[in-house]
C-alpha cells in the first residue's frame, strides 16, 4: 500500500510526502513542546511523544537551531572580556557545536552497549532518537544561557542536575520492563552529561586559546 501523497508544490509540481511528514506539519512546534517540557517534565514528555516527530523534522527545527544559537554565543563573551580575539570565540563556538553535535550520535551508539535487551531497542526508535536530541537540546540551551549571562554562573551550575531530572522522568516513555527502568536512567544520565563533556574537553586539548 502507497503510504505517500501528492501535494502541490511551487509552481503547481507535485511533492511527494508521508504521512508522518503531513502529521509533523500539523503538530504543535517542537520547540513549543520542549520549553513547555522544561516546565512540566512528565507532561511534557506525554505530550512530546503523542506527536511522532519524524526525527529529521526534530532535528531540523528544535535541536539544530539550539546548536546554532549556542555557537553564535558564543561571541557574546566579546562584551564582558573585550580582550578575548574572535579566533579565540570561533574555536570556542566550533568546539562546543562539535561536543553536542558528535555528542548526539556517539550517545547512541555507545548506550546500545551498556543497555539491557530492551532498552537497546527503544533507544533506536523514534522517540528513542528525539529523547536524545531533546535532553542535549537542555544542556545547549544552559551552555547558551551560560555565555550570555556569565555572572549567573553559580546558578547555572544547577541546570546538569535539573536535566538529569528531566532525563529520569521521561524514561518512563520508553515503556521499558520495571528491571531495565533503573539500570536505563544512570546510563543515559551518565552517557548524555558525560560524552558531549569527554569531546569538549578534547577539543580543548587540541585547541589551546580555548582552553
């Protein structure tokens, strides 16, 4: 069965898409559904999962753009320590892009060989994927918030343990088995804090105005 439609595009061509496609296009925003899940983690991941966001649409709207913003951020650093070069910046934006955006992908690998059975398979589905993008979209937001308000450093620090938080009670929407639910929360914890930070910090080693 043909699961595609035909939509017009520009200049009367048609388009093909699927049905996940026309969904996403009719959904509430992804970043609407995340600032809300900021707010109401367990609601917030009940009403992100109902969405089915195709994982590319995710991506491309909500987890992409927040690396983006926390790159350019970088450069905010100029205003508050004028004496810093742009060189400098640019490998600071370049390296923290490179730490969420490899980040995201080495997660997913490496979790698959540290998870139980199930788990193993829930962490490649759908969600599974937007889970991912969505608990580094927090910590890219936090390290965004981080250059542009560097005198709210001390109160920022609690954010890793607030997105922590917010991993273990979207957990629960992997319907994982009561066994596997646990051993699942402290590997992605650790593995979603703890990989963006192991490539940043080697980033730095190789780049030494950074550091």
């Amino acid at each position: 069965m043909n699961n595609t439609h035909n939509n017009k595009g520009k200049e009367g061509e048609k388009v093909v898409t699927t049905p996940a496609q026309d969904k996403a296009k009719k959904s509430v925003a992804p970043v609407l559904r995340f600032l809300y899940l900021l707010i109401a983690p367990v609601e917030g991941w009940k009403r992100l999962k109902n969405e089915h966001y195709p994982n590319d649409y995710f991506a491309r709207t909500l987890f992409y753009p927040l690396l983006a913003l926390m790159a350019v951020s970088c450069f905010a650093s100029k205003f508050y320590q004028p004496e810093i070069s742009i060189s400098t910046l640019l490998q600071q934006a370049v390296a923290e892009f490179v730490a969420m955006f490899a980040g995201y992908f080495a997660i997913g690998v490496v979790a698959r060989s540290f998870m139980q059975h199930t788990a193993r398979e829930k962490i490649r589905t759908r969600f599974g994927c937007n889970f991912i993008m969505t608990a580094l979209s927090a910590l890219s937001l936090a390290a965004t918030l981080y250059s542009l308000f560097p005198n709210l450093g001390a109160l920022l620090i609690v954010i890793p343990i607030y997105v922590a938080y917010i991993i273990a009670k979207g957990t629960r929407f992997l319907r994982l088995p009561d066994n596997e639910q646990m051993p699942t929360i402290a590997v992605l914890i650790v593995l979603i804090l703890g990989i963006p930070t192991g490539i940043y910090a080697l980033l730095k080693s190789l780049m030494p105005s950074v550091g």
